[in-house]
C-alpha cells in the first residue's frame, strides 16, 4: 500500500537548514494498522504530511498503492487525496454551523457523487460509527469521543485505501480514547489500511506494529500478537 524508500525531508529558512527526515524507509502492506510513536519534533507531522500528499519529500521515493507520487503536480495529488486517502485529526476540524450529515457530505461534494449516492454514503458510515440518531446535530451538542467518531465518519465516507490518523485520541479522556481506538481497530479488521501517530504509549500498545521516530530517524518494532494489550 505504502512504501518510502531513502525518504528525507529538509526545511531551509534562509541559511538554516533542519532536517525532519532522514533517509526514511518504511513499508506498510495492504490492511496493517501502524502506530507512529516518537517525541515531539522527531519528525511524526512531517511523515504524515508527506504520506497524505499534504507536502513533498526533498529527495527519496514514495509510491501509493502501486503509483510513484513523489514528484506529482498539486492538481494531480489533489485527485489521488481525494480518493484514496482520509484524514482523521486530533481536533476534529468538524465545521460547527453545519449538522454532522452536511459535515460528512462537505468531502464528498468533491467527488461528484449524485445526491442520491452521497445519501446512502453519509447514512451509511454515520450508523456505522453508531451516530445515526444523531445525523443532524450540530458537533456543539456532542461529546468529544461522539465528534471524534464523526470526525472518522468523514473520513471513511470517501471509502479511501489508506486512513491517517494524526493523535485521534489526543484530546478525549481515557473511556473516550478506548472508544475511538476499538473503533479503527474494527474498521482496520474490516480492511482498511491505518496508519496513526500518537504520544500515548498505550494507545500504541495496542497495535501489532510500531513505527518510532526520532530525529528523523526511523526504528521499527512488531509486537508479537500475543503481547497486544486487550482491546
């Protein structure tokens, strides 16, 4: 699905240089669920921007599910973004004036889906993050962990390949957390290939493979299945 070979990425701000990845290789397959672990400034946003095509690597390559996109034009990584890959943030980046089913809908819009498939779409992933009673609330009448799950809502709307997830849990209580954390655990056993970065050293306890980065430097660690913390 994803695979990065000699990545790095360089910031120059006139004569400083600063270097947020270094060589990078990462190989993620086709429906693995990957936590990216790291201190801050190691490098974590800059991968996940790369890898959503937010932004370009200085050197290295990257090719997504089959395509090299390193070197692609705006217009064309545009398309790729909208119809392979979902983000899902720490601050859930729902439009407040809108109902949770037209916050859904804003992406799809996009894609030039009738109103009829953007219906059965929006209905379907809603109930599928057990927020279809609540389609036309607005997000200031629901939780954190409700507007985190309509947040992924969004995402998986646009059935996209692969799903970033940039610290999902990062501003809800444990309870909530968990919550959200059983919920792509599900959507992962459904398929879906899921990359997410996180501070919480237990919410990355709870995936099989580890990616740690530091400096720009890339380890990783594969948990025996047996060693997952419970969900």
């Amino acid at each position: 699905m994803l695979n990065m070979q000699g990545l790095s990425k360089v910031f120059q701000v006139e004569h400083v240089q600063t270097h947020a990845l270094r060589r990078l290789d990462l190989h993620v397959r086709e429906g693995e669920f990957v936590a990216v672990t790291g201190p801050s400034g190691s490098g974590k946003s800059t991968f996940l921007n790369i890898a959503g095509l937010l932004e370009d690597s200085t050197s290295g390559s990257y090719v997504l599910d089959g395509q090299d996109v390193s070197r692609l034009g705006d217009r064309e990584r545009s398309r790729i973004r909208n119809e392979k890959i979902g983000f899902i943030f720490q601050g859930f980046n729902l439009i407040p004036d809108l109902t949770l089913y037209d916050n859904v809908d804003v992406p799809l819009r996009y894609r030039g889906l009738s109103p009829r498939d953007r219906k059965e779409r929006i209905s379907g992933v809603l109930e599928r993050v057990g927020l279809g009673s609540r389609a036309h609330h607005y997000p200031g009448a629901l939780s954190g962990g409700q507007q985190q799950r309509a947040a992924i809502a969004r995402a998986l709307a646009g059935t996209p390949r692969l799903l970033l997830a940039d610290e999902p849990t990062g501003n809800l209580d444990t309870e909530m957390a968990h919550g959200v954390m059983e919920l792509l655990q599900e959507i992962n056993t459904a398929g879906a290939t899921i990359i997410i970065v996180t501070h919480d050293e237990e919410i990355a306890g709870r995936v099989a493979r580890n990616v740690h980065i530091v400096d720009g430097h890339l380890s990783d660690l594969v948990r025996p299945v047996d060693a997952l913390a419970p969900a």
